[in-house]
C-alpha cells in the first residue's frame, strides 16, 4: 500500500509540473510573461482585481475559473498592463480598450444618480 501512495504522489506531481510547465509557455507565447513573472505580478496587486479591488484566485492550473486573474495587455502593442478579474476584463473588452468610451460610459451612468 505505501507504494501504491508513493507511486500516485509521483504522477500527481509529474502532472502538476506538466500543467506548470504548460501554463508558462501559454503566458510565454501569449503575453511574454513567465509564470514567476505573473505571480510577481499577482503577489504586488495583493491578489486584487487592479480596477474594482476584488480578489482574484491565482491563476489555475486545472483550467478557467471565473475568478482567475487574467492578463490585461494592449491589443494593439501587446504590451502586459495588469492582472484583472473576468468581468473588468471582459468590460474593457467590450469597450474596445477605448478609454473614450469607457468615459462617455461613466458620465452617461453619473447623469442618472439621484
């Protein structure tokens, strides 16, 4: 039996370094970032969305999560700016990164305060 355990330790960890060692290329080849690079990233925002505060999961390894920190970057340079959550991320998105937009947006939303 305590074989059986040291050998299901072994692939667990043999997976786990599979899924980091995939993990960083992915950040490689999409952002230029390195995994540590990420987590020192993670680590400076204290784990927090840099737009709405909210706290974010470090990136998972098992796959998406909704509240995963994503990698903000510039579309256009490809320039990494911050780690964000999924909805802020999503918004920018959506906005086009358009911070004129983004701007008319939050004035359209002021006009309706009580």
């Amino acid at each position: 039996k305590a074989k059986e355990n040291a050998r299901k330790s072994q692939a667990k960890l043999r997976s786990l370094e599979a899924k980091t060692e995939k993990k960083d290329k992915h950040l490689k080849n999409k952002y230029g970032l390195s995994l540590t690079e990420y987590q020192k990233m993670y680590n400076e925002q204290h784990g927090c969305c840099k737009i709405c505060k909210t706290p974010m999961l470090f990136q998972n390894l098992e796959g998406k999560h909704s509240k995963t920190a994503n990698v903000d970057h510039d579309h256009f340079t490809g320039k990494v700016r911050a780690l964000l959550c999924n909805k802020c991320n999503r918004g920018l998105g959506y906005f086009q990164d358009n911070a004129v937009l983004l701007r008319n947006a939050a004035e359209y939303l002021d006009g309706f305060k009580c």
